[in-house]
C-alpha cells in the first residue's frame, strides 16, 4: 500500500449547488470565457476544448450557508500563458466589475480573485516555469506581493485577446476549502488521502500537493475555524481529483478504509467525504 498519491495527480472539475443556474451560467461562460460542453436536465458543464472545469446543478431548494460554515473558499482556474490569463480577467472585469476583490503576486503564481454572483469564491491564475520556484526543506516559498491588474492587463493583453478571450486551455488548477481546523485537514487529506504537505500558515492554513506542485488543495480557517460538518447548502457540490490508473484509484479506496473512512467505489471512482462532509470524487 503506497503512502502518497500518484505524482501526476492533478485535480477535475468543481461541481457547484446553484440557484440560478442560468445566471451561473453566463457569468462562467460569458466572463470567465469557459465553452458549455453539455446541458442536460438542470447540469450545465463549462470548461475549454475537452477539459470540464466547473459543473453546476440547479439546486433551488437549497439556501445559502452562512460565511462561516466549512466549504468552498475558492475554485482556482489555472491558464497555460498570460495572455489567456489576462483575456479572462479582463472579461470578467468589463461585464462584472464589482465580483473583482483582489490580485497578488505569490512568486510561483499570479493570481486575480473574483467572487461569482452566488458568492462562490474564484481565482483565476497562471504558473511561473516550477525551475523558479524556491523550495527550503519541503516547504514551498510563496509570498502575497502587490500585483497591479491594470499594469497586468497593459503588458499582457492583446487587441485579439480582448475581441475573443477564448485563447489557450485552462483547467482547475487547485481548490481551495474552508475547514474547521488545520491540524483535522492534516490528518485527513496527508495522512489518510495521501497529498504531501507544502506549507502550513501557522495553523491556519495547510497547502497540500502531489508531485512537487506548490497545492493541488489548501484548507483555511480564517473564516471557519471550529466549523463542523456542513449540511446541504448552495456552493460546493463536489471535488473531483484525477490520478493516472485505476489502481491509483484501488491504493486510495484500499487506504481509506484501513483509515475507516466510508468510501463508495465501482472499480473506477470512489467517492468519499472529509470531516466537514464535502464530497471528494477520485477517478483514474
């Protein structure tokens, strides 16, 4: 039995709980600049070429959990050049300036933060080359410098990228969740699922990873700390995290349950929650 997941894990799609799944719709589409690649019965999935990124499921029923509750703090999308980054942004920027709430610069990333018209939190980014990352004793380096997105935008964007933002691939490059303590999440997602630790904030964030990247998921409780497990709500449905083969997926399933977390597999998926009940779906 493996310890560590496969280091070319990388994550899936995002599903989110919507109200107004046509309004979520044209922000992600419209904005964001992803493609609808299906519609079916209330679910509309958004990504580029054949990569979903964020599904939604119309939920009406369900209301909004309250700011302090564990689940989602941001779904990260991660672009493949700067100048898709900066289409997307400045996309979002022009049809809804008021969702911006901030940018850095985290020396192995660039970063924008948006919040979509539900209140779901968004990164969109792009990776620095990892031959310039700084890693000390495991521990990645990563800081939060000022990043100005008018001089982003000025020295990235293009006349063409502004008329089409559809340009290169994007994909959900980490997630990020609000959790109840940082030393649960520890337990749960290094020493039972199998990420490594990159950075712990002191104790109040955990950024984890497989592979060497700087986090496929991190875990804060900056707004959440002491929250317990969430009940039904609007926002985060499910986490979906790729691994290469099936027997990945057999490693994973096997592991859990000697940690006697519940876990339902069919051979090609298991599903599972973590202490806060947010669903994690692994496939091969």
């Amino acid at each position: 039995m493996t310890d560590l997941l496969a280091a070319d894990t990388s994550m899936g799609a995002v599903t989110l709980k919507v109200g107004n799944v046509d309004a979520m719709t044209k922000y992600y589409r419209d904005a964001v600049a992803l493609q609808v690649l299906s519609e079916e019965a209330g679910t509309v999935t958004l990504g580029r070429g054949s990569t979903p990124v964020v599904i939604l499921e119309h939920a009406p029923e369900l209301k909004h959990a309250s700011p302090r509750d564990a689940g989602l703090f941001h779904t990260a999308i991660l672009f493949d050049s700067e100048l898709a980054l900066a289409a997307a942004v400045y996309s979002v920027a022009q049809l809804y300036p008021n969702t911006f709430t901030g940018s850095s610069d985290h020396l192995v990333s660039k970063a924008f933060y948006f919040t979509d018209p539900e209140g779901n939190g968004v990164e969109l980014y792009w990776d620095r080359d990892r031959s310039t990352w700084s890693w000390t004793h495991g521990v990645i380096e990563m800081g939060t410098l000022f990043l100005d997105p008018n001089a982003f935008l000025q020295e990235n964007l293009t006349q063409e990228a502004v008329d089409q933002p559809l340009i290169g691939g994007a994909s959900v490059g980490h997630v990020h969740l609000q959790v109840g303590d940082v030393q649960s999440a520890h337990d749960f997602y290094v020493d039972k699922l199998g990420f490594e630790q990159t950075i712990n904030y002191g104790g109040t964030a955990l950024f984890v990873s497989a592979g060497g990247y700087h986090h496929h998921m991190a875990m804060n409780v900056w707004n959440s700390a002491g929250a317990g497990p969430r009940l039904p709500a609007l926002g985060l449905g499910q986490i979906d995290i790729k691994v290469p083969t099936t027997d990945d997926v057999a490693s994973i399933t096997e592991r859990l349950k000697h940690f006697g977390v519940a876990t339902r597999d069919d051979g090609q998926t298991v599903s599972f929650d973590d202490p806060w009940a947010n669903l994690i779906k692994v496939s091969a």
